[in-house]
C-alpha cells in the first residue's frame, strides 16, 4: 500500500473511514491534517480578476501585463500586504525571479484573502470587475 489517501472531512462516515484506514496502514506512515484548501470557485474567481487587470489596458513597470504577469503581481502584493515572506533571488541566468506561495496550496481562508486584496486592487486602479 504506497498509493496515498485523501480524505476530506466532511462527514462522520468519511472521518471514521479516514480513521479505520489509519490503523490499517504499516508503521512508519506518516499523516498530515491541513485546513481546507482553495477551492475551484475561489481559483476561479481569482483568474477572472487577473483576465480583468489585462483587460483594463493597465501598464505595469511601462507594459502591459498578461493575466499570468498580473497574477504574480497580485499574488507577491498580497504576500507582502499580510506580512509574508516575499523573497527575490537570482535565476538560473542571472534574472531575478519571486519565489512565492502557489494558489495550489493556499488554504480557503487565504484564498479569501487574496480574493479580497486583488478585489481592493481593482478598485484601486479603475479596474471594472464582472460578478
């Protein structure tokens, strides 16, 4: 048994499934409990914002930006914004490359967070956002 599990803790029936398969595993597994992670809507909701600052025509650094650009720029402000480490380190060929948190692993709560920061965004910068 090495294919692992995921076992979202919905219900009392999937908690104890989850448990029942913990004292079946071999010893020397390890488990990991986390919060709630982005879900679709929150993924979602956050790369429309990002078509939305491309669609404004904004310029950036003297460029207009693509929805990926601007999802860097929202992701790395919201970073800084909430007091998380933002860091810029040299590339592979000298470039300067932000190493930063992926929407991937963000819990539903951050997501929220970003979501409202890139929203406050917008309205910052005259960005017309769609509901």
């Amino acid at each position: 048994m090495t294919a692992p599990r995921l076992f979202v803790l919905h219900t009392d029936v999937i908690r104890n499934r989850c448990m029942d398969h913990i004292a079946s595993v071999p010893e020397g597994f390890e488990v990991l409990v986390t919060p709630p992670r982005m879900n679709e809507g929150q993924k979602s909701r956050f790369h429309s914002i990002c078509s939305e600052f491309k669609r404004s025509g904004i310029e950036w650094a003297g460029k207009f930006r693509t929805g990926a650009e601007w999802k860097v720029l929202l992701i790395s402000g919201h970073a800084v914004a909430t007091h998380q480490e933002a860091e810029v380190v040299k590339g592979l060929e000298g470039e300067l490359v932000n190493v930063r948190e992926s929407i991937t692993s963000m819990s539903k709560a951050r997501g929220a967070s970003l979501i409202e920061y890139a929203q406050a965004a917008a309205e910052m910068y005259g960005v017309q956002l769609r509901k």
